[in-house]
C-alpha cells in the first residue's frame, strides 16, 4: 500500500540540500506529507581549511539546533515541519529515525535525500552518508544526483506530479511487486508508467551477422520474459529492452522518455536479488532525473 506521510530530509546545509528543498516541498505537499528535518552532528571534529570558520557552530549541537530552526521556512511554508538535530554518526543516525523515529514509534515513509555528486563530476560520486542510506534503509530512499536542477521547478510543474515514471526492472520475480508498486505511483501522481531492461552483450565480435541474430534472440526472450511480468503485474505500460551495459541502457531511456522520476528495486541494492544489484549505484549517479529506490 502506496503511503507518504512522513518524510525524512536529512539536511546539511549544503548547496545541493538548499537546491532539493523545493523538491522535498512539492512531494509533501502533493501527498499532504509532514516533513522532519533532521541535521547531524558528527561525533569528532577537526577544522580544515577547506571549511569556512562559521562551520564550526553547526558541529555544537545546541547552535546547530538554533541555525536549523530558521532553515528553509520560507520553502517550506504550509507544511508541518520538525526540525531535530542529533549528535552522531550521521548515516546511523539517520537510518535509526526512519526505522524508529528515535523510539517514539513513528517511521518514516520516504527519506528524500541529493548525492554527493555535483559539477562535472556529478555521475561520477555518491557520499558514502548516501550509500550507507540506501544500503540499510528499509523504506523508500529518493535521491537526486542532478539535485542543483530543483530550483527550476519553483516556477513550472511540481516535481511530484511528473509526466513519466519509469521503472527498471531486472527480470527476477521481485520485479512483479516493483511493477504493481511503481504503477500505484505514477497513478498517484498523474504520470505515465514506462518499464526498461537491460540486456547483457552475449558476444565480442557484434560486427558478425550470426552474433547480431544471436544477441537479437537473447534480447527476444528477455523482453518476452519481462511482458510476461507486467502481464502477471496487472499493469499497463510501455517496456524497453534493449542490449547493454545497465546504467547507459536506463540512462538512455529515461531521456528518451523525458522521465521526472525513476523506480528501482530495494533488492537491487543489497542482497542477492537481481543483476541490478552491482548496478545500482552507477543508475542513480548517472540518472537524469531522481531515483527513487523501494
């Protein structure tokens, strides 16, 4: 069952933070969400020279508490909003709220949360606080490489409410419940559903005809794997699947399609379910658009 009522943002006053806000805003107000922001304070400090001096106060937790207290109120005006700083490792920290909402019962439903990527180098990082998220949190994790983008949206169409959502799907029987949950999304927010997968190179000489018709027959039979999927799925959507390395295949399809948001499996991310596994992170460096992992 499709539920968004709490939404964890955790918050580092980073630029990339600051440009996900309006994103984080558009979500909880489409879903009628309430927010917690919550900022952590590392438990050891040591000043560098990369950092300007006023860094200092967010790591005494009483002036971080203060500083967070007049973050984004303009951004997330209407929203109910609780802001919580925590001393802490901060990727612990933030896993132990959305589990447990630090003993008070009260999970979370999302963690919206950008990468550490920016710049030209943008598909090419991912914070290790994001890579401990995504590997241990249980719930939903949406992140946004490309989060410097959201500003954009403060004048045109919500984020939340995006034309296409895109699933990628790995072939496994985890893929059937992705499809049913990916589908209860885009209906929530108004979108339409396309799936894609990828299909591994069967061959090193692709200049031979008799490799080509070989790689086509592979790509046949997972495409008429993956149909039969969506058929036992009960749902309605456009499937790609094409032959390539995994993140260039889903990369390509999303921009294609324009997608405003992709859904991969929480399997795909630790485990031993599906061939996305060891490709997750690279689909999520390189997507153009948020990820959302469930």
């Amino acid at each position: 069952m499709l539920r968004t009522r709490h939404i964890l943002f955790p918050y580092d006053f980073s630029e990339r933070c600051a440009a996900a806000a309006p994103l984080v805003a558009a979500m909880a107000r489409r879903f009628g969400s309430r927010i917690t922001m919550l900022s952590v304070v590392p438990p050891v400090w040591q000043n560098s020279s990369s950092e300007p001096k006023t860094a200092a106060a967010l790591y005494d937790p009483q002036r971080l508490q203060a500083t967070l207290d007049r973050a984004l109120v303009d951004e997330f005006s209407g929203i109910k909003v609780e802001r919580i700083a925590q001393k802490g490792d901060p990727a612990a920290v933030i896993v132990a709220f959305a589990h447990h909402d630090f003993g008070r019962g009260k999970s979370v439903d999302m963690i919206m949360m950008p990468t550490h990527g920016l710049g030209p180098f943008r598909t090419l990082l991912l914070g290790s606080v994001t890579a401990k998220v995504l590997h241990d949190a249980r719930c939903p994790v949406w992140t946004a490489a490309h989060a410097e983008v959201g500003p954009e949206y403060r004048d045109g169409p919500s984020p939340a409410l995006c034309a296409v959502v895109l699933c990628a799907v790995d072939g496994t029987p985890k893929s059937v419940p992705l499809m049913k949950w990916a589908a209860e999304w885009a209906h929530a927010v108004g979108a339409k559903l396309r799936l894609v997968h990828a299909v591994s190179s069967v061959t090193d000489l692709p200049i031979l005809k008799s490799e080509r018709a070989l790689q086509e027959e592979v790509r046949k039979e997972a495409e008429a794997a993956v149909e039969k999927q969506r058929r036992e799925a009960g749902i309605e959507a456009a499937l790609c699947v094409e032959t390539g390395p995994i993140a260039d295949v889903v990369h390509q399809e999303a921009l294609r399609q324009g997608a405003g948001l992709m859904v991969i499996g929480r399997g795909a991310l630790h485990g031993t379910l599906g061939r996305l596994r060891t490709h997750a992170y690279g689909i999520i460096r390189r997507s153009p658009c948020p990820v959302l992992s469930v």
